[in-house]
C-alpha cells in the first residue's frame, strides 16, 4: 500500500501521559518505539483507530502535531509501510532519543 495522496501535512504521535513542561527540544523513545527500532505516527485519519486499538486503557491521550516537512528535513528518515490495516509513517533514526518540533493537544479520542 503506498503513501497517502496528496501526503499530509501533519502527522501525530500519541502519547498516554502528558509530555513534560516546558517542552524539550528531544523526548524519550516509547518502549514499543525503541523496540520496534522507530517511532510511530498517525495520520489525523488514522489517530482515532490507533488509538481505540493501542490506548483503550487510558482515559486521556496526548498528541504531538508533527510537520511532516520538518520530520523530513531532520536526522531521521521518514517511512511509509504497510501495516495490516493501512499505511503509516514510520520515523527512523531516532537512537534513545528523538527531536521534534510541533504542537501538543489533547483531544477527546
């Protein structure tokens, strides 16, 4: 399955605890980013199933809003994969601990 077309503007990564504030320039690898060797991203499309089928658990989610141009022009590298209910963004490169610059909400998902 290729990429989405047009590709997003944004892509989001969840998070089940609030990110640190202030924000850091860097953030800790997940354990099941740093496990699977890449951190994983959501299209907007794609964040209310990722996260009914990976965060059910928790009553409140966190996103980071992530440019995708800016993911792109960082250290690492930006895959589109095949995963067995659609195409995601994948980012690798990250080693213990990845850069970011973006946006946080927290939205009821």
């Amino acid at each position: 399955m290729p990429a989405p077309t047009p590709l997003p503007t944004y892509l989001y990564k969840i998070l089940p605890i609030a990110p640190p504030t202030p924000l850091p320039s860097t953030l800790p690898l997940s354990e099941l980013d740093s496990n699977d060797g890449y951190i994983h991203l959501s299209t907007s499309t794609q964040t209310s199933s990722t996260a009914s089928k990976y965060f059910s658990s928790f009553s409140t989610l966190w996103l980071l809003r992530l440019k995708l141009c800016v993911l792109e022009e960082g250290e690492g590298e930006v895959k589109w994969e095949e995963v067995g209910r659609g195409c995601f963004a994948h980012l690798y490169g990250g080693g213990r601990c990845w850069s970011w610059s973006g946006e946080v909400e927290s939205p009821d998902v």
